[in-house]
C-alpha cells in the first residue's frame, strides 16, 4: 500500500470497497445497496453532525419541500411505503428530516455513516486501482469505489456585499440556519432574494418581526402550494396505489405524480385557457405547468401562463406600487425553477413589510446598522441571505478531487462540467457522482431521480464484479457526445433563455456558463442509461 496522501496524524488508513461522500437521500440509499445487496464494505463519510443533508442543513422558517409529500418519498422498499405517513401534502424541514433518520434506522444504517467528517481531497492511484480520500480531521480512507452524493445544492453562495463585516447586526444564510433558530421578536430584518427560500421564509419571518425589508433583484413568478393536512382516505388510497404511483413518476419528464399533458396551448380559445389555469390554480403546486405540453418549449404558449400568474400577483398585492415590482418579471415562466408558496404575495399587504427593488436600487455597501442601497439607508439587526448555491458543480469543487495524470477535477470542468451521462467523469475512473451535473437531477423530483441514479450504479458495479472488471471509466468521446446532446435538450426548451439562472452558472461570478442539468426529461434519460447498460455499458471503458 504507497498512499499518495498522508494522514496528518499518522493514523492507520482504513480501507472500504466504497466509499461515499454524504449521508441525504442519495448516500443513505447507495449504503443501503452496496452493503446489503452486494455485500460490500462501505462507509458513509458525511460534514453535518446529523444525516439527512439538505434538510439537515435548511432549516429557516418556513423551509418545506415543494415536492408533494408521497412523492418525496424512497419507492424502494414496500414496508416502507407502508410503515411512513406524512402529514402535510408539502412536508416541512423537521418532518422530512425524521422520514430520513427514520429510514436510516429501519435499515440500519447509521453504524456505518461518519458524521462529522468532511472529505477535502481524493486522489486516485493508478497502480493500485485505489483512491484515497483525505478528511478534515487528518483521516485517510483508501476504496476502490468513490462515489459522491454530495447533493445538487449544498455550497452556499453568500454575495460579497461591501462592508459586510462592520455589520454589528447578525447575519446568516438560509441553508446554515442556527439549530437553535434565530428570534425575529422585536427585531428589523432583511431578507435578500426572492427565489424558492426567500418565498417560503418571508412570510414566516414578516409574522416574527417587528419589521421586514425584502431586498428582490429578479422578480419571481410563485403559485400557490394549497398546503393541508393530508386526510385519511388519502393516505389510504397512497397505500394501496404506491406501485401505479410510482409507475407514473418513472414514466413522467420531472418525476412527480403527475402527467404533463399532452395539449397545445394553441388548442384551446381563451376562455377554455382561462378556465384549465384557474382550475389549476385551485388545485395548486407545480402541477400548474402540467397544464399543457407547451408550457416550458413556445414562448408564445408561455406568455399566455405568464400572464395569468402576473394578473393573479395584481390582484393578492394591494399596493400598486409593490405590485408593479412583484409583477415586473423578466423570463418566461418556469424557465428558473419556479416557487410554490402560502401566502407569499399576500405578506406584501402587512403593515411591517416593505419591499426594495434592487434593480433601480442597488445595494452599494452594509454598515454597522444595515444596508445602504443607491437611494437611501435600511436599519437592519438580522440580515438573512436566501441567496441560493453555487449549484450542481460547487460543492465538487471544493473538494480537491484528483484523478488520472495528476488532472484535478478543476482542470476539466474548468469550461464546464465534462461528464458522461452526469454519472461519470473522464479521467476520473471508478469515481461515480449521483444526481451529478448532466442528468436530470434539479428538473426533477430528486429522490425520483436519486434512486434511478444509485440503482444504476448498483447494478453496474454488479456487473463489474461478476465479469471480473476493476475498473470503470468514462469514454471522452462519449461525454463530449453527451455534452452535446444536454446543451441540445436544454435548447428544445426555454430554460436558458433566463439570464440570471443558477441552472446555467450565472449566479456565480466567473463560473462558466454552461446549461448543467438533463432536460431532456427523467423518463427519456432513464430509457438512454438503461439502453447504454443493456449495450454493454456502451461508451464506458472496463479495465
Ligand atoms: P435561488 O433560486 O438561486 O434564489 C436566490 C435568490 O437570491 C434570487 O432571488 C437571486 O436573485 C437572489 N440573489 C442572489 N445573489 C444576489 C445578489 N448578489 N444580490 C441580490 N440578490 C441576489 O436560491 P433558493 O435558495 O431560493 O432556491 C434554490 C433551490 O432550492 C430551489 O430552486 C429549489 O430547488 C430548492 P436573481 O434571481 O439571481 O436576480
């Protein structure tokens, strides 16, 4: 054994057939495959002093899932099908954390999780067919497998604001909340950004407070969640449909329970239009731009559920002048994931809400009070950031990852994630990444996506070891080839026409901006893996 990274403490390594990094939905699962299906030794190395990775990680007021509860849910296992009950139809942070940890006790898994331990480096070596993998705490852990479930939205973007470190307030971000909370009593908050969190948290956060400042950039399209109780003949009907629901979110484009029909805008007069988006509207959630086919590919078709959502912002804003800044959207919608929410336009109506809009304001520098925009001073004593992540590629490149030659992970996404089928990259053999850039992963349902992702690479690492194969590598060819052929399923759609989208980089400074996810759809992608598989894992190099 000549491990090419040395413990800092002169521990012994420890060696695992595989290895994964991180303990949410996606590593939970692949531990629970490659230990008890294979029969392989596996550790679970994961940074959060708990499981469950986003949702350990997300609790700010009013972090739920805008995933119908049944859906958001492991399919693997009938008992646990059975066994669970969720009790909202949108489940909040805390509940979904206690399914995870829940799961991870049915299955045992917690004995073979790390908490606590973050890998910063891995470096594969080639003559022992081994990567080694460095922690925070000076650990090393030699495996032949590696695998990442690192999760698509786990590395914070906080915006560099200048000043920022003589505000005497506190500040935090929404995805490294306080376990503790944080108490609003009394307090003048601001809340920077109006994406999904900052839409689910400002409503929680105006009724805390003594006051709320939102501080919106990019004006957002949000439906409403229509969150209830789930009742109990609901709960009895998810029981004894759980294989024909999970038929449909394998069969469908985003991995919900629902179908996106197959109907033009075009096909239907105004009215008749009318009436299916206020239906839709009724019923709530993401299923809205199910309505029709055409939704998120004509931008004519688009316009006209823009437009219905924009008129529906008139109406819940009182003031005209609040409502002329929530309503001034400038891409289609859909086309940035869009927000479900309770009673998010509505909180613009309290007395102790005020709204700024950044792009005829913007903020120059903090002070030791709050912010100073171009116009005028905000006295803050909390500052929340809802300022999203450095999505899909960040948290990989924290890491110092080392493949074949020397060649860092850096070196080649330094123009974009270069991946085949988001589940491999070349140059990095036996290294495989869940719900990586490339396949669908955010355009979905994640765990829809997650258990696709982990049950492939199970049952390749399967085949791998009965023909007597050591080692698995992405064909450069091929990825380029699958390069090609996201950038074209992005541009069927309207999804990079937004300029500032996290989907495509751009709301990184100087990350390249590239379209990452599949979209081509989780049902068209799941087809194309498993005709790649069934063709000897064609553009895949065995060794
Ligand atoms: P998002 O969707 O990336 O939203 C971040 C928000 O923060 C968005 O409104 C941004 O405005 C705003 N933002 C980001 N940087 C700045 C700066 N520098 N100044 C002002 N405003 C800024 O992240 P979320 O956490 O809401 O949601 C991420 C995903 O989590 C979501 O899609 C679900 O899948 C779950 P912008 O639109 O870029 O102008």
């Amino acid at each position: 054994m000549n491990p090419v990274i040395k413990t800092q403490n002169n521990t012994v390594p420890q060696e695992f057939d595989a290895l994964v990094i991180g303990a949410g939905f996606s590593g939970m699962y692949q531990l629970l495959c490659l230990r008890d299906k294979l029969k392989m030794s596996v550790k679970v190395l994961e940074a959060g002093a708990g499981i469950g990775g986003t949702w350990y990680w997300n609790r700010y007021p009013g972090a739920r899932c805008d995933s119908e509860s049944h859906t958001y849910s492991y399919y693997f296992s009938k008992e646990l099908l059975q066994d669970w009950e969720w009790t909202e139809r949108y489940p909040q942070q805390p509940e979904i954390l206690s399914y995870l940890n829940y799961v991870a006790d049915k299955f045992n898994l917690k004995p073979d999780i790390e908490l606590n331990t973050k890998v910063t480096a891995a470096r594969y070596d080639e003559a022992s067919n081994r990567w080694h993998v460095q922690t925070d705490s000076g650990q090393l852990f030699i495996c032949q497998f590696l695998i990442a479930g690192v999760g698509c939205l786990s590395s914070t973007n906080t915006p560099q604001i200048r000043g920022l470190d003589q505000f005497k307030g506190k500040s935090y971000h929404t995805a490294q909340w306080p376990h503790e909370g944080v108490d609003f009593k009394g307090k003048h908050v601001g809340v920077i950004g109006t994406g999904s969190t900052g839409i689910q948290a400002i409503p929680v956060i105006a009724e805390q407070s003594a006051h709320l400042t939102v501080f919106q950039r990019t004006a957002n399209y949000s439906l409403p969640a229509r969150n209830a109780p789930l009742t109990t003949e609901f709960k009895k009907y998810l029981k004894e449909n759980s294989d024909s629901i999970r038929e449909i979110m394998h069969s469908t484009t985003n991995g919900h329970s629902f179908r996106i029909l197959d109907r033009s805008v075009h096909d239907v007069n105004n009215q008749e239009r009318e009436a299916i988006y206020e239906e839709a509207w009724k019923k709530g959630g993401l299923q809205f731009r199910a309505s029709f086919g055409d939704i998120l590919l004509d931008k004519s078709a688009n316009d006209t559920a823009a437009e219905f959502i924009i008129k529906k912002i008139r109406q819940s804003v009182k003031d005209p002048v609040k409502a002329a800044i929530l309503s001034d959207i400038d891409h289609p919608f859909a086309a940035k994931r869009p927000p479900i929410d309770n009673y998010y336009f509505e909180t613009y109506n309290r007395d102790n809400v005020d709204l700024v809009d950044l792009r005829s304001e913007p903020i120059e520098t903090a002070s030791a009070s709050g912010l100073k925009t171009s116009r005028t001073h905000y006295d803050l004593d909390i500052l929340v950031f809802a300022t999203g992540f450095d999505a899909m590629t960040g948290t990989f490149l924290k890491m110092d990852i080392q493949g074949l030659n020397g060649v860092t992970l850096k070196d080649i996404w330094h123009d974009g994630p270069l991946n085949y089928l988001g589940l491999q990259v070349p140059g990095f053999p036996n290294f495989f990444t869940i719900t990586g850039p490339g396949s669908p992963s955010v355009l979905c349902n994640v765990p829809v996506a997650i258990e696709q992702h982990v049950e492939w690479i199970t049952t390749c690492i399967d085949h791998m070891r009965k023909e007597g194969f050591k080692r698995i590598e992405a064909d450069t060819n091929a990825s380029n080839e699958w390069l090609i052929k996201v950038n074209e399923a992005a541009h069927a759609t309207l999804l990079p026409t937004v300029k500032h989208s996290w989907y495509l980089g751009a709301n990184i400074p100087g990350k390249p901006r590239v379209f990452m996810p599949y979209a081509g759809g989780l049902a068209r992608y799941r087809k194309i893996c498993d005709e790649i598989a069934h063709d000897q894992y064609r553009g895949f190099i065995f060794n």
